[in-house]
C-alpha cells in the first residue's frame, strides 16, 4: 500500500477511518510522531505507530489523489477484494468490520458477541450496523463516545474543583485510575509513568522559590484534567 510522504490530521482522519476527536487524542499522547513545523506528520511515521498501538485502525487504507486518476476502469484495484463488506454500501458487517467500526480488535468484538444482549448474527454471519449501534450505545458508552466523537465517557467522572488546585501524585494517581479504569493507579506504577514521562511533569517542586511553598512534588488540577483528556477511558460502564 502506497503512502504519500507527508499525512496532515484530515489525512489521518481519511486514512484510519476515524473521527477528528480521536485523531486530536492520538496526538495528543506522548509517544504518537513529533509533527512539523508546518503541522504535518510523515506518513511512514504514523503508519508505524498506529499498526503498533490501534491495531483496529490498521491497515488503513490510501487517501484519494488530489488529481483525477485516468487509469480505466479495468486497471483500477477493486476495494472489494480488501474489504467484502464495503460491497452494497457496507450494510452488513463481520467483527473485522465491527472491530473498525467502533475502533475496537477483533477478540475485542469477539467478546461483544458472547455479552448479554448483543443481536445475533443473520445466516450470512455478518451483522446490520443499525442492530449493534443501540446496543453499543447502551453497554459500552465508551466505545459509542469514540465512534460518535462526542467522548470522553468516564468510568468514575472526575471531581469538580479549581483548575488552580495543587494535587500530589497519590490524588493524581487516584483521579486518573477512577476516571479510567474504575480504581487507583498503583502507587508503583504512578510512580513509574512519571519516570518514563508519561504523564506530564509537576507544575511545583519543593525549593522552587513559587508561592506557596510546596513540601512535595505537585500538579496542578488543570495539568491531570487535560492529560485525561487524552487517555482512553476503559470499557466498563460509570458507576456514579
């Protein structure tokens, strides 16, 4: 599959098939290709990254040239032979097409099926997306708020309180795994996200002259907010 050099965020939009939300998140994280100066990205890049981390989204497929293809008709590649399912407008689906549908792997999908719930398959195998859409919508808020693009959907919604307010690691960890997955981060593994930097540094340091002083390593209410704004929250339903 023939990539061109340089990939903008429609581009990627285009290419994985995925809203601009979730485009805006894959940059947003730490390990996702440096763009540059002009906001662009290579492609070879992204590629890589997406194949290695949202393998749901891989393939991909190539963006329409800018300019009129005159290949006939006969030497024009048929999509059909990659994807069946995009025949008569991709009214039914398999778990492979499920699976890019919702951003989600196919074992991910694989589990839906078995759930309490979920429509069965017609005879052919295959699934009407307007069947699976409410269920989706109803058991997996999360899932249903990455394909709409109106996420996220918390599994604990973090607490209000002042942008401004300083937080240390423990109420950071606390936050961020509620928020997330339903329970803390572990102590340890907070601690080793923060030597790897991936999460964002602290705003204070003890002895580092700002006011108040700080005993602690501390971050600012608004620095945990808009790093969860990046994370992918997890599969299960918020409990309150």
């Amino acid at each position: 599959m023939t990539r061109r050099r340089r990939i903008d965020h429609a581009g990627i939009c285009a290419t994985y098939d995925v809203t601009p939300r979730t485009v805006d998140n894959w940059t947003g994280l730490l390990n996702f290709p440096a763009p540059s100066a002009e906001g662009d990205w290579d492609a070879q890049q992204v590629d890589t990254w997406v194949r290695q981390n949202r393998p749901q989204s891989w393939p991909g497929r190539t963006p329409a040239p800018a300019e009129p293809d005159t290949a006939s008709p006969a030497e024009q590649p048929d999509e059909r032979d990659d994807h069946p399912e995009a025949a008569a407008g991709a009214t039914r689906l398999g778990k492979d097409g499920l699976a890019r549908r919702y951003h989600m792997t196919e074992p991910g999908i694989a589990h839906w099926t078995r759930a309490k719930g979920f429509p069965a398959a017609g005879e052919d195998g295959l699934w009407d997306p307007k069947d699976v859409d409410p269920w989706v919508q109803k058991n997996r808020p999360q899932a249903w708020a990455e394909y709409t693009g109106s996420g996220p959907v918390w599994v604990k919604r973090p607490p209000e309180g002042d942008p401004g307010d300083l937080l240390d690691i423990d109420e950071y960890r606390e936050i961020m795994g509620n928020a997330t997955r339903g329970k803390p981060v572990a102590r340890t593994t907070m601690h080793s996200y923060k030597n790897r930097g991936q999460v964002p540094p602290p705003d204070r340091r003890p002895g580092d002259g700002k006011k108040p002083p700080v005993l602690k390593e501390m971050w600012l209410r608004k620095t945990i907010y808009d790093d969860l704004k990046k994370r992918r929250p997890g599969r299960r339903r918020e409990t309150g």
